[in-house]
C-alpha cells in the first residue's frame, strides 16, 4: 500500500515540530526517517500511524494509504503494524497470546476461528524463530527476542503499512546487526510498505530502499542511499552521514592557506571552509607542490576494515580523522606521534550563499 | 593468617553498615510493634480457652463483627473503584489543581481521625447539609452501617489511591498504543492490557484499605450511633471493655482483629508475590 503525505504539520504548543511535509512512498517500500533527535522524525511516524493528529490550521493535511483517505481515521482503524523501540510487549501475557492478541480483539464477525488463529500465530513465531518460545513470558526472553515477538505481534494482523520507531536503537551492536540483515529479508519476502525512524545512519542507509534525512522538523533530503552519500544537498546531509574533517583558511591566487599549511585550490579569493572524509584523506612522508598539510599521528585504532588513524596540528581547530587501508598502514608503518603529510584526495564545499556543493577532486 | 583474613573480607558485604542499621530496625520493630503485641498475649494468659471462646463468641461481639467486616467490605470495594478512577485521573490526564488533588489525596491520613468523625457526623446528621438532603431523598446515613462505610472509605482511600498510582506511572502509554494500534478497542485495551496490570497494586490496595477500615475507631463511632447488635464496631466493644476495666476480655476481642488483619496482609504478600515472580520472568 503506498502512503502519500500531503501538507502535514504539527505544532506542540508554541513549537513547531513538523514544518509542512509532502512525502510520497511507494508501495513495498522500505523507507528510513533518518535525523537527529528532535528532528521531528518520529512525530512524523506517529501521525503516519495515527498515534498523533497533525494540525488543523492553517491548512488541514491529508495522510493517503493508496486511495484511502485515512487524514481521520483512528489508528485501530488504519490497518497499520507498529513497533516500539521498548517493544511495548504485553508483559502479562505469554508470546503466544501477545502474537495473537490482534487476532483475538477482531469483531466476532471478521474474527479468525481459534484454529486459524493459532495455525497463524505458529506460523508468525516460526518466521520470527521463536516457535520454541511461545509459552514463555516477555521478561524470560532477551531484547532481540521481544522485539522479534513485537514484530510478529504487528505483522499478524497483516497490517497495509509497517511502521517502526527507533526499533533497534535499545538493542546491542551485533543483535542489531542481525536484526536489519533479518529485517531486510522479510522485507524482500513479504514485500510490505514499511517506514522506519533511526538517528544511526549506518542503519538508514543499510536498511532503506530510500531514505528521508530530517532535521528540525524539515525534510532535507530524499535519496536512494547511494545519491545521498554521493551527492548530499547540503551540509547538514554531507555533515549528519558521516565523519567530517574541517578545513577553514584564506584563499589567495588559487592557494588555501592556513598556518604553516597550504592547498591548491580552485576557488576565488576570499574565506573558504573545506570538507573531506576520512577516507578522502591519503597520508604519505612526504609534502607535494600542491599540498603541504603537516600532521602528527595522535591515535591509532586498527578496528574493522580500515585504520582509522587521528591527526593534529597547530593549524587545526579540531583533530581530523582518517581511515587508511591496512596494506598502507603497514607500508607507512604509522606509528603514534609520527609526523606525516596528509593529502587530500577529494574535498566539499558548502558556500552559505549557495545550498549546493561544490566538489573538486584530486588525485593526489 | 592471611588465609582467614581473606575468607573473613570475601565473606563480609560490601555496603557498609548492615549490623548497625540492622540491629537498629529490629530494636525498633521490637518496641514499637512486637512488644504490644507481646503484652496483648501476656493479658491473654489470665484466660483459660472456655473463657476466651465465651467472650468473643458472646452476641453482642459477634453483631458487631458482622457490622465491621460488612462495612468494611462495602468501604473497600467502593474505595477500589473510586481510588482507581483518581489513580487514573492523576496519572494519565494533565489538568489544572492537579498537584492540589495530588496533596488532598493524603489528608486522610494527615487528618486527626476524631476530627473527620465529628466532621462527618455533622455533615451526614439529619440537621446536616448533606444528611437532611439526603434524608428528604429518604435516605439515612448518620447512625446507620451506611454512615461507618462511609467513614471507613474516607479514611481509607489512601492506600488505594497511593498503590495503584506508582504502577500506572511505571507503565509506560506504549502499551496502550500497542493494544490499539492492533485493533483493540479503548474498553478492551483497558480490560486485557491495563487491568492484568494493576490488578496486583488495586488488590494490595483495597486488601490494605480493608484492614485499616477493620480497626478504625475514631472516624466511625461519632457518625455509627453505637446501637448494640445494630451499629456497634468491634473497635468500639475493645473499648467499652477497657471502660470497664475488663483488660483481658479487650485484648480477646483486640486479638481477633490481629488475627484477622495478619491472615488477610499475608494472604495478599503471598499472592502478590506470585504475580509479580511472574512479570519478572519466574516460572509462577
């Protein structure tokens, strides 16, 4: 079922939390809310559910499930599957009867028989891999567990439209892990319009078909995960998807200069701020004719895929972050406190004037 | 040498202060509540069992039994509906004079219990505000077991309200979402989601409420009219007995109010403690 959002705004009290919102998902979609908190993602999703009323005024909003128009309809109603970061298990109740509490509150008419229910339920719980747990209580399972239970509790009423709230931020790194790769799967299975919020980009652009990036109650940007991390609208998107490195100096002939460090640059003269990523930042002995950035080596952490090694110098305000490949880092054989040169490969800029980027590479 | 040193600090706590505070708490508990009761058995043995059997099985006691378990029942069982109401209404809902509700909730216990006596004696006699509208209506309360339920439910609305009001707070609206984001309707969500809930804290409540409104004395006997076999507490013939300087027959009667109150508040703890083993993730 696709969900269209027309004009949709919410004031709580004086504050405005949603600016005017159009948003257009498509059916089978798995689209991420992405922002920081506060952002206005989450009152996004509650009015989507029904769980809050946009405003009226000035101009009433219009929230569609295919053709439905569903702007006044109460959320019992709305045929909507919603998940809760706590899970909001029944706790008094076994995961059978919370699987099967949807099936049971139907109007008699409409209601399941006790056979269907119950063949449902163990089918749901057997999706979910929790088939050997039914008898159990929600306070006897781990949080994976009961969140997986309240994703089976949502699904049973084979709702038109998912929606969940921040349904892997109380979770461990690694069970979160699982649970995306596993929710993505039942996604591509079922093929349910689904709309989720987080504040972890990794998991927007992991998760998401497309991703609408938030921030204080505006939508900045909607993007496949790809363009976003491509090709970010403005610097609040480049800044909210990932580390950023900050170079601020002056312009003069086609040179940045800050400190005892200088670049060239293609940019008139004048103030220039410059963005890169770590992994847009090659370290090497030794200084080029176009780019002199000394930096000394202040931490090192060889987690993961890459190095991700701090650099400082008394021409940073901040220290820069770069991530080098473990073939390179063994090669420089970086050490901390080393003194290096750090060559940009690839840098950003986001002139206040203009909302759009200006991108220049290098291959340095 | 070391080696018992070190059994000795492996064995010992790690918070500081259990003897002490320990030793302190039971000294408290032995003078101000096991001492009395000690010197209520101690007048008990000048009775032999005949005696004893004779005094609280005598007519005019066992009326007043019936007086004070019916009254009190009544008490309770409006005080469990009415008290969850406010619970309800002081947790869920955001009003104006909310913490002023919040605070009037506790004057029954800040109340001297003979002042709320008079009070309700005043207000419910037929020369009375509500007392002569009421018995225009045909209705008398003041002298009658209505008028002991209704001081037994003033001064015993607390506990339902105060136990009942911390559970609704702990638990979180999700649930309630939860339950109609799934279809249930307001009056389902609130019979097989919220009330499974409280039900432990309303029955600690209304249990509490009850033993209290068992031995309550002075809110009750200025509005009971203390007609023998008719409107006459329990509480009342302690102290008629003690009026006549009869110490052992009072503490005959007094130890069956004990008794009765202790089975009940352990019954309570013990079936609380299953429901709850059972939220908490026991096998219960």
């Amino acid at each position: 079922m696709s969900i269209r959002l027309d004009n949709i705004a919410k004031h709580f009290g004086a504050t405005q939390a949603l600016e005017p919102i159009n948003l257009d998902i498509q059916e089978g979609e798995l689209v991420g809310l992405l922002g920081p908190s506060g952002s206005g993602k989450t009152t996004l999703l509650r009015i989507i559910a029904g769980l809050e009323t946009a405003d009226h005024s000035p101009t009433p909003g219009r929230i569609l499930f295919g053709e439905r128009d569903v702007t006044h309809v109460h959320v019992r109603d709305r045929r909507i599957g919603f998940v809760f970061q706590h899970y909001a298990l029944f706790r008094h109740m076994s995961v059978y009867d919370n699987v099967a509490f949807g099936l049971t509150v139907m109007p008699r008419a409409k209601r399941p028989s006790a056979q269907d229910i119950r063949a449902r339920v163990y089918r749901l719980l057997e999706m979910v891999k929790l088939e050997a747990f039914a008898n159990r209580y929600p306070a006897q399972l781990s949080g994976g567990q009961q969140q997986r239970v309240s994703l089976a509790r949502a699904l049973a009423v084979e709702p038109d439209v998912l929606l969940l709230d921040e349904p892997f931020g109380a979770l461990d790194a690694k069970v979160r892990q699982e649970l995306r790769r596993w929710l993505r799967h039942l996604h591509e299975e079922f093929n349910f319009t689904s709309v989720f919020v987080t504040h972890d980009q990794e998991e927007a652009l992991e998760l998401s078909d497309r991703v609408v990036v938030m921030s204080n109650g505006r939508i900045e940007q909607i993007d496949t995960p790809e363009t976003l991390y491509r090709a970010p609208q403005n610097r609040f998107v480049f800044e909210f998807l990932g580390d950023v490195n900050y170079l601020e100096g002056k312009v003069h002939n086609g040179t940045l200069t800050c400190g005892d460090a200088h670049l060239a640059v293609d940019l008139p003269d004048g103030d220039a701020e410059l963005l890169l990523r770590p992994h847009e930042i090659r370290l090497a002995e030794q200084p080029t004719p176009e780019s002199h950035l000394p930096v000394t080596i202040t931490a090192i952490s060889p987690v993961g895929a890459e190095v991700r090694v701090e650099l400082e110098a008394d021409w940073l305000a901040e220290p820069w972050l770069a991530t080098v490949r473990h073939a390179d880092f063994n090669r420089l054989a970086l050490r901390r406190g080393q003194r290096l040169y750090a060559h940009p490969r690839h840098w950003r800029r986001f002139p206040e004037a203009t909302e759009n980027a200006e991108v220049q590479t290098h291959l340095a | 040498m070391s080696y018992f040193a070190l059994r000795h600090s492996g064995s010992a706590r790690v918070l500081p202060g259990f003897g002490l505070s320990m030793g302190i708490s039971v000294l408290f508990i032995s003078l101000v509540l096991l001492l009395p009761i000690t010197g209520l058995f101690g007048q008990l043995a000048g009775l032999s069992l005949a005696e004893y059997w004779a005094i609280i099985t005598e007519g005019r006691v066992v009326a007043s039994y019936m007086v004070t378990i019916g009254a009190a029942a009544v008490a309770a069982l409006v005080n469990a509906v009415f008290g969850l109401l406010l619970a309800w209404v002081l947790v869920r809902y955001d009003f104006t004079g909310k913490r002023l509700l919040d605070a009037l909730m506790d004057l029954p216990f800040a109340l001297p219990t003979a002042v709320a006596g008079i009070t309700l004696a005043t207000l419910y006699a037929s020369s009375g505000w509500m007392g002569g509208w009421l018995e225009s209506l045909g209705f008398q309360v003041a002298y009658t077991w209505v008028g002991i339920a209704l001081a037994m439910a003033f001064t015993s609305i607390p506990f339902v309200v105060r136990t009942v009001q911390p559970v609704l707070e702990d638990m979180p609206a999700e649930v309630d979402e939860a339950a109609m984001s799934l279809g249930a309707t307001d009056g389902v969500a609130f019979r097989r989601v919220i009330m499974p809930h409280l039900w432990p804290a309303l029955v600690t409540g209304t249990g509490l409420a009850f033993v209290r409104s068992l031995g309550e004395f002075g809110a009750i006997i200025f509005i009971a009219g203390n007609m023998p076999y008719e409107t006459e507490i329990t509480a009342l013939m302690i102290f008629v007995k003690l009026q006549e300087y009869d110490y052992a027959g009072a503490s005959a009667i007094a130890s069956v109010v004990l008794f009765v109150s202790l089975a009940l508040l352990l019954a309570i703890n013990v079936w609380q403690g299953r429901f709850i083993r059972r939220l908490h993730g026991g096998k219960g």
